[in-house]
C-alpha cells in the first residue's frame, strides 16, 4: 500500500554537507533553508576551533525555536552524530540553522552539517 510520503526522507535522501568557516571572532553558521514539503533532519555536525574558545557553543534552531544547544569548551575538531536524526516536529517550511559561537580574539570556528 501506497501512502503519502514521509516529511521525514532520511532513507530516500542523499546526504547533503553544508559547511562555514569565517575568519576569527566570527561565529560559524550554517542555514538550511525552509522547505514547504520536507523538514530538514540533520544527521551529523562536525564542529572545531583552532584553540581554545572564550565562550563556546554550538546551537540548533528550527524556525527560531532552540532545539539543540552544547557548550564547547576546547580547542580540536568535535563530532556530534544523530543516528534518528535531529529535527522539530514544527520545521516544515521552517529554516534551521546551526550556529558554532564567536570562539573569541583570535580563535577561528567551523561548522559542518550533515543533512537530508
């Protein structure tokens, strides 16, 4: 039986990597860009920075609602994967956007999402 497809894709979809990473004291974002017939579910983020942060954080919001947020508190890359994937129920048609904090003076920050 046939029925409407899931706003869910992961096991039809490809994964998708987005990636930023500004010049020092500049925070890392990665937006998503709303879509009226799926959600973005996000499967992986892979974070650093180059040295130790002053105030680090890596924030997930869907439709500007906060639905991820961990601090980071040392220099050195990080992975943080989402084996059922991270989504929000209400982020059809809904920007998400990832978000790796101004590390400080000097400090250089990168973000990479994975995505379907």
């Amino acid at each position: 039986m046939k029925g409407k497809p899931s706003p869910y894709n992961i096991t039809q979809a490809i994964q998708n990597p987005d990636d930023h990473q500004p010049s020092a004291n500049t925070a890392a974002v990665v937006t998503l860009a709303a879509d009226s017939e799926q959600c973005h579910v996000i499967t992986a983020i892979e974070f650093g920075y180059d040295a130790t942060p002053t105030s680090g954080t890596l924030t997930v919001t869907a439709g500007g609602t906060t639905i991820f947020k961990v601090p980071v508190v040392s220099a050195g890359p990080g992975r943080i994967g989402f084996p059922e994937g991270l989504h929000s129920d209400a982020a059809l048609n809904q920007a998400v956007v990832v978000t790796l904090a101004a590390g400080g003076t000097s400090v250089t920050g990168f973000v990479n999402t994975r995505s379907c």
